[in-house]
C-alpha cells in the first residue's frame, strides 16, 4: 500500500523545521515562497530570477529539500524564473495528504503544482532521485515540460548495482556520525557540505519518506519521451552505472545529450557546481522553443 510521508514524532518535525530554517540563509538570491495546494497536499516553492526565458522547475533528492539548489541557483537564473520544490512525500515543508502510488501520479502533482503558480511549460531539473521524478514528468506531462536535465539519474536507465544498494541500506539502519564521513567519502568524494546542510541532512532522517525509488526504464517508456533530455554523469559514480546508461541511451533514445564528467562521482554537483551549471543553463536555453514532438 502507497504511504504518506510524514515526520516520526512532533520533537522531529521541530528538529528539521530548525535546521530547514538554518539553510534559508544559504539561498543566495530574493526569493518569494508560497504553498500550493494539489490533490496530493500542499507543496513548498521557492521562486527566484526574471527574464524571458521558461522557467526552470528543480526537483532535489532523497533526503533533501528545495534549499540544496542553493549553489546553481544563480546560473540558472540569470535570464528566468527559477523554481524549487519539495518534493510531496520527503522531508521539507510540503504537507503530503494523499499517496503517489503511481507513476502517473507524479505527472498529475507535477502539472497541479503548474496550475498553482500560472506557468504552462518549463524545464525540469532534477538530481539522484529527483531525476526519476523528473522522468516521469516527461511521461505524464509531457505537453508542460519543454526539456529535462538529469544529474546522476541512479536506476532511471540502467540498474543500481546491487552491491550500492547493500551499502545504503546498511547505513540507513544505523546512521552514526562515523557512518556519515565514510558514506559520503565513499558516495559524493570531493564534495564539502556545510554545516547547515549537514544538520539538515541528518534531521531528515527523522522523516518517514514516502516518495518511492528509481527504476529502469522500459524501453517503450525511452521512446515515448519526447522532451529533450541531458544526462549528466559522473564517470567515477558508484551508483549509476554511467557507461551502460550511455550506451543504452544511445541505442533507446539517440537525441538525448550524455555528459560524463572525470572524475566526478554521485556528488558531482558539488564537485563542480560551475561546469555543471552551466552546461545546464546552455541545454536549457537552447530549448526554450522547444515543442512538444508527436508521439
């Protein structure tokens, strides 16, 4: 049965809504926020930028929050609005009140969340988890999504491997903060969180989530995306598989534009949040009058 997300204990929700309220200081631009209602709860936005451009709707990871867009932000808002969500069903300030217990589901929250802040079409960024639901934006949106950009898709187009899986899951039972150093050393090498984002990353843990996992594609799934899509991988990740997933795009879906960074791993964007952002910011704005293709 699909669940709802929601915090363990009020002590909890009082913990993370502290640390949440400790990395607003890290969002670098004026922002308005606001809560849209949809048929699945209300969902916390963020709302940066001008410009002419289509907006850029960002979709975060597991565990995070809007918040963590806080060092591409910038970029990508230099020429429009930029857009970030929590996601309904993680850790933030959204209020999850009914299941995402379809694919399509997220499509129908997606549009609704649209409909909510008077946009009609935009781009969709979203990073590890948050590239799956992106995914399925493209799936069951397609007419509001004018392209999608994919940092790290984990089990979007190929599997994780198994042994990756283990590891997470041997942390999550017992995260410690000895267990923090070594899963980041081991998953996002190279990256230096602060230390707002860190209490913040661990008062999620607090949070019963309720926003599903990444599965591979089926291939009749590749060929209905019709969005153009940017994949961004870092060729060292030790959970996305970036070869086989280049290779399965290449052979699934010709169009889309793979980016496999040296040395990057699963934190690449915070290895180099400069070269991807801004390569993000070039896909975009070559799509901005992208149509949606015949399926």
């Amino acid at each position: 049965m699909a669940r709802i997300g929601r915090f363990r204990s009020e002590a909890a929700r009082e913990e993370y809504l502290r640390a949440y309220a400790a990395m607003e200081g890290l969002w670098p631009l004026p922002s308005t926020v606001s809560d849209v209602p949809t048929a699945y709860g209300t969902t916390h936005v963020r709302r940066s930028g001008s410009g002419a451009g289509l907006p850029v709707v960002l979709l975060h990871g597991f565990g995070g929050n809007g918040l963590y867009w806080y060092d591409l932000v910038e970029g990508l808002a230099r020429d429009r609005v930029v857009v970030a969500l929590d996601t309904v069903g993680s850790a933030g300030r959204s209020m999850q009140t009914a299941p995402l217990g379809r694919d399509a589901d997220y499509g129908a929250w997606f549009a609704q969340v649209l409909d909510g802040l008077g946009l009609d079409r935009v781009h969709v960024l979203g990073e590890s988890l948050g590239s799956w639901h992106a995914t399925l934006t493209a799936l069951h949106a397609p007419d509001r999504v004018a392209s999608i950009s994919l940092i790290e898709p984990n089990g979007v187009f190929v599997r994780t491997p198994v042994r990756a899986l283990f590891r997470m899951l041997r942390f999550g039972a017992n995260p410690t903060d000895e267990g923090w150093r070594r899963m980041r050393e081991w998953l996002a090498p190279g990256t230096d969180p602060t230390d707002v984002e860190l209490a913040c990353m661990k008062a999620a843990q607090g949070y019963r989530t309720a926003v599903g996992w990444a599965r591979p594609l089926k291939d009749p799934e590749l060929a209905a995306i019709t969005a153009p899509l940017l994949a961004i991988y870092g060729a060292e990740s030790v959970v996305s598989a970036p070869d086989a997933a280049r290779r399965r795009l290449a052979e699934r879906l010709p169009g889309a534009e793979v980016e496999v960074v040296p040395g990057g791993g699963h934190g690449v964007r915070g290895q180099v949040p400069d070269q991807v952002g801004a390569r993000i910011a070039r896909f975009v704005g070559q799509h901005d009058d992208s149509v949606p293709a015949e399926r």
